[in-house]
C-alpha cells in the first residue's frame, strides 16, 4: 500500500474518530441532563414524572438507581410487571445488595397474589439477610395475607389496590394491621400510625404519610364489635390449618402468625418441629416477657439461620 493511501486512510479514521467523539459527547450531555431532571423530581417523591427522563437514561445507561426509580414509578401506577423487570434489573445490575428493590420485588409479587413467588423470594431474601428486620416482617406478612385471603374470606382487592379506600370491612385487628402496611400514596410513601380510636362498630387509625404533616383517617368497620370473641374464632381456625400437614408451607406459616403471642410452653413446643421455616417464625415472635431459657432455645437451634437471625435481633441482646 502506497504512503499516500495509508495516509488518506489514518485522516479517515481520524476524521471518523471525532465525529464519533462529539456524538457520544452529545449523548452523553443529554443523559446528564435528562439524569439530572430524573433525579429533582425522584427526590420530591414524583416518580411517574419522571418516568420519560428515566427510560432515555435507562436506554444509554441503566444505573441500579436508575432501574429502581423506574419501578417505583411502575409500582405507583399498578403496572406490576413492569415494576418486577425493573426491580429485578436494579438488583441484577449493581454489584452492591439492593435491599429496598428485593424487598419492593416481594411486596410486587404478593400485591400480584402470586404468593408462592413472593414467598420464595422473601425467604431467600430472610437467609441471605438474617436478622434483618423488614426482611423478617415482609416474610411473615407474605404468609399472613395467603392465609387470610385462602382461609379467611379477606378481600383480596385490600392487597391488589395499594390506594386508601373509604372504609374496610374486618374482622380483627391482624387485618388492620396488613391494610395499614400496604397502604401507599401517590409518592409511594408508607404511612406512619399515630393514635386509634374505637366509635361503635368502627375503629379508626389516625396515619400520616412519610414527610407530611396531615393527618389522614383509616377507617375500619367492624364485623362484630367483640374483637375477643373474634380473635377466639380466628385462633381456632388458624389451629386447625397450621396442624394441617397438606397445606403448603406459607400457608401454615400464616395460621401460625395468626396465633401470636406465644406463651414459652408453645414456643418450646413449636421449636420441636422439624420446619426449619416454623422454628425461625417462632423465634423472631420472642419478646421481653419471654424467659432467658426459651430465647437460649432458640440461640442453640440446629439451625445456622436461626443461630444468626438471633445474633442480631435486639430481644436476645437483653
């Protein structure tokens, strides 16, 4: 090849070289301020605003925080799958635990009713993460709401629609308690439980969400006004489904939930199963008034996930 064609060839990819260079600088240039744009209005919890600056980033750039504000704002507008290929493309592409995003991932799949994914994804979740606190109450409420909606006729629609409603039609104050924490608003944001009031047949919860001052009123009417009586019918019942070996294992986790406080004689009697699951469920529901030989029970479980779950709890601390 002669000097002159070598020579036209090295201008070419020169020429080539910076043309290339000031479109990925433009690219470049325009992602940075369709990031910055993304992340003012994430930051004031406007999520679906800016979903159209997040999918440009996410077309150059998918960032961890970048996919997980995208599903926030899927989350928020109840477009579930799309929320769960986010979530998941969050956790897959950081090389740090994305703790928030696994956990939203759970709470996606349970407001899908699809309890069995939920339920393995938050217990492999509980193990990896052992002691963590929301892990651990994400994991039981997987289990409480299967069992409620299977068992109990509880409205399914109390789980799908994260929206206040104007009432709630219930039974216990389990039921209460599994609205109150699926319950968000327009930022996503949960609420936080001030006082509660009983009025006749209804009870009603005085809540506020994340960074707000108004209060909001949760209300609940109830289908019989002797809560007693109805936490009797619901410890039988859940009884009877926890002793039943062919249901499935959230299932039973979820009558067993159903049936706390346990007194120490239950615990060391539950501590006798052979369900790794059973025993871990038992031994996060420990509480002050429990007796330093059944919180030891549960410190010398078989168990390397029981044994680290109560390294880090407060209660065996004490």
């Amino acid at each position: 090849m002669s000097k002159k064609k070598i020579q036209l060839q090295y201008l070419f990819l020169l020429v080539f070289s910076i043309l290339l260079s000031g479109q990925i600088t433009a690219q470049s240039e325009e992602t940075r301020t369709n990031w910055t744009a993304a992340k003012d209005l994430c930051n004031e919890d406007k999520y679906q605003k800016a979903k159209p600056y997040l999918l440009k980033v996410y077309a150059e750039m998918p960032r961890p925080l970048c996919c997980y504000w995208l599903a926030m704002a899927y989350d928020i507008e109840e477009k579930r799958d799309s929320a769960i290929f986010y979530y998941g493309k969050c956790i897959k592409n950081s090389r740090k635990p994305q703790l928030a995003a696994l956990d939203n991932l759970i709470r996606v799949h349970l407001r899908q009713l699809d309890f069995e994914t939920a339920y393995i994804i938050a217990w492999d979740a509980l193990t990896k993460n052992p002691g963590n606190e929301v892990f651990i109450e994400e994991f039981k409420e997987v289990c409480l709401w299967a069992y409620f909606i299977k068992h109990l006729g509880f409205h399914k629609h109390y789980l799908t629609s994260t929206k206040l409603h104007k009432e709630y039609q219930v039974k216990t104050i389990t039921e209460q308690s599994l609205i109150i924490k699926n319950i968000r608003n327009e930022g996503g944001q949960h609420l936080h439980v001030g006082n509660r009031q009983h009025k006749g047949h209804h009870e009603i919860w005085k809540c506020r969400f994340n960074h707000s001052k108004k209060d909001i009123e949760v209300k609940f009417h109830l289908h019989d006004h002797n809560l007693d009586k109805q936490i009797e019918i619901q410890h039988e019942k859940a009884k009877k489904v926890y002793n039943n070996k062919e249901e499935a294992i959230h299932i039973r986790l979820g009558a067993l939930m159903a049936l706390t406080p346990f007194t120490d004689k239950q615990v060391l009697d539950l501590l006798a199963s052979d369900k790794e699951e059973v025993r871990l469920c038992t031994c996060s529901e420990l509480n002050s008034a429990t007796s330093k030989k059944v919180k030891k029970a549960c410190m010398n479980d078989a168990s390397e996930h029981i044994k680290a779950m109560c390294e880090k709890l407060d209660i065996y601390q004490k």
